[in-house]
C-alpha cells in the first residue's frame, strides 16, 4: 500500500494517536468516511446530470 511497509504504516499510527488522542479517532474516522460517500455521491451526481444534458 502506497510503497509503505509495516514498520511505517505503525509509525504513522502512533503520530495520530499522540496528534489526536484515542478519544477522538473514532470521530475523525466517522468524518472522514462521511466526507468519502458524499464525495463518491456527488461525482455520481455530476456524471448523471451530465448524460441527462447530452442525451
């Protein structure tokens, strides 16, 4: 993934523990997925308004 090993992607995961506090991972995790779908909802909105325009 991305070229990181195990060694690093641990690393990175205890950069955000210290940076965010195990309280709020969870909360950050949920944000970031709910960021994620309306993101995928929205390209699949654009896409569809754009067959509608060109049909």
């Amino acid at each position: 993934m991305f070229g990181l090993g195990t060694t690093e992607l641990i690393i990175i995961l205890v950069i955000i523990v210290v940076l965010f506090g195990s309280s709020q991972i969870p909360k950050l995790a949920r944000s970031i997925g709910k960021a994620r779908r309306e993101l995928k909802e929205g390209l699949a909105d654009e896409s569809t308004d754009e067959k509608k325009k060109n049909a």
